[in-house]
C-alpha cells in the first residue's frame, strides 16, 4: 500500500520519505497541465533535434577532416545527448499523463536515464568552452595534449554524467522488498526528487558554471590581448556572446526547475517552455552556425529546412 511505511537502515542519499511520495509525484492531483506541456513541448524538440542533429552529424562523419577534430566528436556527442534528452523525457512524461500501468522500476530507470543525458548536455557544453579555451590560449601544445587525452575525457564524461542517477537509483531498490519497485504504479514516480538530490544537482551545475564562465573569459581576455579590431576578434566576441546566452539560459531555468516549489504551476510551466526552447535551439548555436559544417550541408530541397 502507498501509506505503508518502509524502513531504511543506516544514512540514505534519499530520504526515506521518498517511498512514500508516489502521490506528489505524479499527476493523481486531478492537475495534468505542467506533465502535459512538458510531454508535448519535448515530443516537438525531439523531432526538431533529432532531424538537425542527424543532419549535422552526417555531415561530420562524411568529412575526414571534419570527424577527426575534438570540437566535432564533443558537438556529436552533444547533439545525440540533446536528442535522446528529450525522447525519453517525452517517454517518462507519458507514462504520467496516460497513466501507463507500468512497475515503477520502469519509471526510475527512464527517468535516470533522461537526467544522464541533461548530465551529458551540461558537460559536453563544459568540455567544448574548455577545448575552444585551449586551442585559442595554447595553440602550440593544444594537439598532442587534447588527442592525447579526448578518449579519457569522453568515458570520464559519461561516467559523471551516470554515476548520481544510477547511484540513487541502486540505493532505493536495495531499501525496499522487490515487491515494491515491481508493483504497477499509475503515478510513475521518479528517484531524484529528494531535497539532497535536488542539492547535489545544484551544485553539479554550479561547478561546472564555473569551468565554462572561466573558460570564456581566458578566451575573451586573450583576444583583448591580441588585438581589438581584427575581424576574427569580432567575430570570437560575437559567438562568446551568443554562446554565453545560450548557456544562460540551459542552466538559469534548471536552477528554477530544481529550487521553485511545484505549488507555482504557472511559472514552472513558463520557465520549462524557456528552457526547452534554449536545449531544442541547440544544433542550431552550436553546429549550423558554424561555417564548416554549414558549407558542407547537403542541400535540402525543402526551403523553410534550409
């Protein structure tokens, strides 16, 4: 039964009231509007991401030049986190809005499996500043010892962006009786409501705040060193900018996400559609702007595509 009280030996990452929080997670409050904006507003991204991301990565993987650059392999990476961001939040958000009669293993999965990729957008956009950083402030140094380490870094990557999600996920399966994390849930709770979780998070994201404001501004202060009134420093300053407000952006609203009470509906509803409009916006900043990708783009017979 929901109201059962379960115990939970020694200290938990996640409180223990969590196993009997199913209700405030889901949508039995006869109130389905923030669940089904975020279920429509993430179907239309994926589509959207996931055709420029294809799109785009085609065209860095035709291009042998293009595909064996560090700033190409961390946008892939990027992109596909982006894609698959999306698609499994508009799977998790379904569960809730259709009442999907799953076991909630299933729902605690699908959701640390959402929360590693917004993980994997966060440090792929922390790992790009900080390669942009070295090629422009270490150019002699910046090949041997950016593809001497890009391997690492990636599986490093993927492993932060895995390790609280699954972590969490682990802990709340071994505190319950298998017959809890089996039984068939309509409310299709998640693992990482806690109020630690939502800390950890927020300090995850203000770190790596940190390594990209740090990163732009070594890269903007070398520019001003180099000179103010070439081209390419122009240029180098207009994208800083346009990247900083993107960045802005992806993180400001997931800090509301994570500390504004789910009581102010309204607001968390308008601060969610700012958001996805910043992460879908993404292969758009990062990747036709650019103009060795944009110069090798198939030609696409649809004009409003192109």
């Amino acid at each position: 039964p929901y109201g059962e009280q379960v115990p939970c030996p020694g200290i938990c990452l996640l409180p223990c009231t969590l196993l009997n929080m199913n209700v405030s997670n889901g949508t039995d409050n006869g109130d389905n509007t923030e669940n089904i904006v975020k279920t429509w507003v993430q179907l239309v991204d994926f589509l959207s991401t996931s055709f420029f991301s294809c799109l785009i990565i085609k065209t860095i993987q035709a291009e042998a030049e293009l595909k064996q650059q560090v700033r190409y392999i961390l946008l892939n990476h990027h992109l596909i986190s982006v894609t698959f961001y999306f698609g499994t939040g508009f799977i998790f958000h379904c569960f809730r809005i259709f009442r999907a009669d799953v076991p909630r293993i299933v729902c605690w999965m699908t959701f640390s499996i959402h929360i590693t990729f917004a993980r994997g957008i966060l440090l792929t956009l922390t790992l790009m500043a900080a390669n942009t950083y070295l090629a422009v402030c270490w150019p002699l140094r910046y090949k041997s010892f950016v593809h001497t380490i890009k391997r690492k870094a990636l599986i490093m990557m993927w492993i932060l962006a895995l390790l609280h999600p699954l972590c969490s996920m682990i802990q709340s399966c071994t505190e319950v009786p298998v017959s809890y994390f089996t039984e068939r849930d309509l409310t299709c709770p998640s693992v990482l409501d806690s109020t630690l979780s939502k800390s950890i998070a927020m300090l995850f994201i203000f770190l790596l705040l940190i390594v990209i404001a740090l990163s732009y501004f070594l890269i903007y202060r070398e520019g001003r060193r180099s000179g103010h009134f070439t081209t390419m420093n122009v240029k180098g300053r207009r994208t800083i900018l346009i990247h900083g407000l993107q960045i802005i952006l992806h993180i400001v609203p997931t800090f509301i996400i994570l500390a504004v009470p789910k009581t102010l509906q309204a607001f968390r509803v308008f601060n969610f559609i700012i958001f996805a409009v910043a992460q879908g916006s993404s292969p758009i900043i990062y990747g036709l702007r650019c103009r060795d990708i944009k110069s090798r783009l198939p030609k696409i017979p649809i004009k409003c595509c192109s």
